[in-house]
C-alpha cells in the first residue's frame, strides 16, 4: 500500500523535474513497504544509493535549469539541496554503522522532506518561472 501518491498540487510545471519527484515519491513508497514486509536492511541500503543518485541528478537539474532562467533565489534553494545532501550522507554513513531502526527515521525525513522543500520551496520557484516565462 502506497504511503504518498503523486497528486498535481506536487507539480513544478516542467515535466523533467515533476518525473524526478515522483521518483523519489516511488522510492519512499518503496521504504515504507520495505519496512511493512520486514525487509529493512536491503530496501535501506537500495534507498540510500537511490537517494543519493537523486540529490547529485536532480539537484544539478534543477539549479541548471533555475541558473538559466535568472531565479533570484537561487542561492537560498541551493543551500537547501546542500543541507538534503548532507542529510542524506549521514543516514548513509548511519546506515552502514549499523544503527538499529535508521529506517523509520529516514522514511519520516522524506516525507517531511517531501511535504516541505517540494510543496513550499519548489513551489515558490514554480510560481516564478511562470512569470517569468509566460506562454
């Protein structure tokens, strides 16, 4: 059973990104069932290299595209993917000490995460570059 389902209200208006949301909407279904199967361990470990896949891609992506475009917040939004980079290393390095239960801990960070930097600091971008690029 899916914890979050992709709804429009997610959706940046540019297609790349939104595909990169739900993946990460997919990999936090993924963790949850994990855990619901008792399969911890392994769906952790392939979360984490997932996860950290996503922040060096997608992160690039969306600076690249936000750079071209004159975002004026640029800097602030880059320090929040570098603040969620960090965070991610250090569920990883977490993970592979072999701490008990990072797990649940990591499956309740990405849905803040999700409901947060998506939902308010993607969103606040969204809003912008459809000002500045009307159709």
């Amino acid at each position: 059973m899916a914890l979050m389902t992709w709804k429009n209200e997610y959706s940046v208006g540019v297609k790349q990104l939104d595909g990169q949301h739900m993946q990460l909407i997919d990999s936090l279904n993924k963790l949850h069932d994990g855990i619901l199967a008792g399969a911890t361990g392994e769906v952790t470990n392939r979360l984490l290299r997932r996860l950290m896949d996503y922040t060096n891609n997608h992160f690039a992506t969306e600076e690249d595209l936000l750079a071209q475009a004159g975002y004026p917040q640029l800097t602030e939004h880059r320090a929040e993917h570098t603040a969620l980079t960090r965070k991610v290393e250090d569920f990883a390095a977490r993970h592979e000490e072999g701490e008990p239960d990072i797990h649940i801990e990591l499956l309740d960070f990405l849905s803040d995460w999700l409901n947060t930097h998506i939902l308010i600091e993607d969103k606040e971008y969204s809003r912008w570059l459809s000002k500045a690029s009307p159709s």
